[in-house]
C-alpha cells in the first residue's frame, strides 16, 4: 500500500516531464515560451500557492506547543542538511555556482506534491498533514530568505544588492500568509477557487519547464553525475538516518520534545527527493538550472525504492 501511494505522484511528475519534453521536441513551444513560463511560475503561480496554503492553515491551542517543536525541529533538520551538502560539494571541489546548487538541493525536497500524499497516507486522521505542514512552512522560509540571498550572492558585489532579491513575490507572500494565518483571517471559496487554483498549477507548469529544459540539453547526464548520486543517497537515506537517531531520545520521557509521528514526519520530509520547483529559481537566479534539472530526476526515480526503504528502517526504530 505505501508503495502504491508513493508510486502514483512520482509517476505523474515523470508524465509531466515527458509532456514538456515532447511539447518542445515538437516546437509546440520554443525557448522563449518556456522561459516565459519559469517567469509565470516564480511571480505568479507560486507565490499565490504559498499565500493560499498557509492561509488553511489552522493552529489549535490544544496542537500548539507540538507544532512549535516541530517547526524548531524542522529548522534544525535543514540547517544539517545544507550543512551536509556544502560540506560535500567542498569535498567534491565543486565549482561555485554547482556548489551553491548542490548545497541548497540537499536541503530542499519535494516536500509537497510526493510529501503531502505519502504522509497522509502513513499517517491518516490529519496529524501527519499536519506536521508535514509544518516543516513545509519551514522549507518556504528558508528557501525565500537564505536560499535566495545563498544562491545569488556571487551574482552582486553590494549588500544592499543582495539583500534586495529577498524582497521577491514569493517572500512577500510567505510573510503576508503568516500574517494572515495568525489573525485568523479566512481564505473566502471564490480566492480559493480562482487564486488558489491558479496557484496550484505551479507543479504543472514546472514540470512542463524542467521536461522543456530537458530537451533542450544537448548532453543531459542524468545518470553520469557522480555528485547526483552522492546527493541522492546522502539526502534520501543517510542524513535522514541520521536525524533519526538524533531525535530518537527526544520522544520519551514524560513531556517529551516530538511525539512518534512527528519524529517520523521529520525524518520522512528530510528524505524527499529535489524540490522540482527550484529548478525555477534557479534559472532565474541565473545558477547551473542543468546540474538542478538532473538532480531532480535522478532523486525522483531513486524515491521509488529509498522511501520505501526508510520508512521501513523507521518502523524498526
């Protein structure tokens, strides 16, 4: 069953891909076009998505306390996923650019289209959506903040520069859905139906990007990249293990820090593959989007027998 619900979403991204592929391939739509649509994406579509989701968000006095653990736990799992990542790609001698690239996809996964599903899935009743809520909050934060200012910091010389790209669509609407979430201001049906719908077509139009991209690359290396599989195996399996026995402790005792299915939702978010949205940001942000498109794929595919994998390690545990 959780590999029947995990094979479905890897399964749709891999049709979108190869839609956007065939689309390109057969010059329905050119570079111009596809360019357009990392721009439709990354000023529209994806900061409606963050806005409108954060916005159903709701917070109990009774689930608060847990929630604010595992937010602090959450910003603790991706401080030492990008920890490992930087570290690796120092170690690999990676050029600045892939470097920063590398760093950042450690850290950042596909926390919501393959995330969401599967810990409903795991987790019925809510509970599990809600921490992988959560820590999805967490990855928005950092992404728009640090991810952003880390990514182009070489592309600036002054401060005042870099800490203008900060100020983007999407940091503006990560700080306008905390604000609205804590006023308790309802998302109204009809914004819902009509901007937040236009916002869930971000992981459509993505995919339709990255498989266009694709068939652009003259020498896609997929499956060539030693730095690909040393991110895959060490974001998806052994970090996350290694969270695992970290946090372990902190679920005894009489009040303790992370109930079980927080721990797992944590250590299961930790492992998704790349985030397929950041290819985007990448090719705005004027990075290596090749290096990001395989990364992305390669992760993706693996996610069909790593996940699996891990979620059985964490029943042993």
């Amino acid at each position: 069953m959780v590999f029947t619900e995990l094979l479905q979403p890897i399964v749709i991204l891999l049709v979108l891909m190869a839609t956007g592929y065939a689309v390109f391939r057969l010059k329905i739509i050119d570079e111009g076009i596809r360019d357009g649509l990392a721009r439709l994406v990354m000023d529209v579509t994806l900061p409606l998505l963050i806005l409108t989701g954060i916005m159903k968000l709701e917070m109990s006095a009774e689930i608060l306390r847990g929630s604010f653990l595992m937010l602090v736990s959450s910003y603790v799992s991706l401080f030492i996923l990008f920890s490992a990542g930087a570290g690796m790609a120092r170690l690999l001698h990676m050029p600045g650019s892939q470097a920063r690239v590398h760093a950042l996809q450690t850290m950042l996964g596909n926390v919501v289209f393959i995330g969401y599903p599967l810990m409903n899935e795991l987790f019925p009743g809510g509970e599990g959506l809600l921490y992988a809520s959560i820590y999805h909050l967490a990855t928005n934060s950092v992404l728009w903040t640090f991810g952003v200012w880390f990514l182009s910091r070489r592309s600036a010389n002054r401060l005042p520069s870099r800490l203008a790209r900060l100020l983007n669509p999407n940091s503006v609407a990560l700080v306008a859905g905390f604000l609205l979430m804590s006023l308790n201001v309802p998302l109204p049906s009809l914004l819902d139906a009509s901007l937040g719908g236009l916002g869930r077509t971000t992981l459509f139009l993505s995919m339709i990007f990255i498989g266009a991209l694709l068939a652009s690359h003259s020498r896609p290396r997929i499956f060539s990249r030693r730095s690909a599989w040393l991110l895959a195996g060490s974001k998806m399996l052994v970090i996350p293990l290694i969270l695992l026995i970290l946090f372990k402790p902190l679920t005894g005792g009489a009040a303790p820090w992370l109930d079980p299915t927080a721990l797992s939702v944590l250590v299961m978010q930790s492992a998704m593959p790349c985030m397929a949205t950041f290819v985007v940001v990448v090719k705005r942000y004027g990075s290596d989007e090749y290096l990001a498109m395989d990364n992305v794929m390669l992760t993706t595919l693996m996610s069909l027998l790593i996940l699996p994998l891990l979620y059985y390690l964490i029943q042993l545990m």
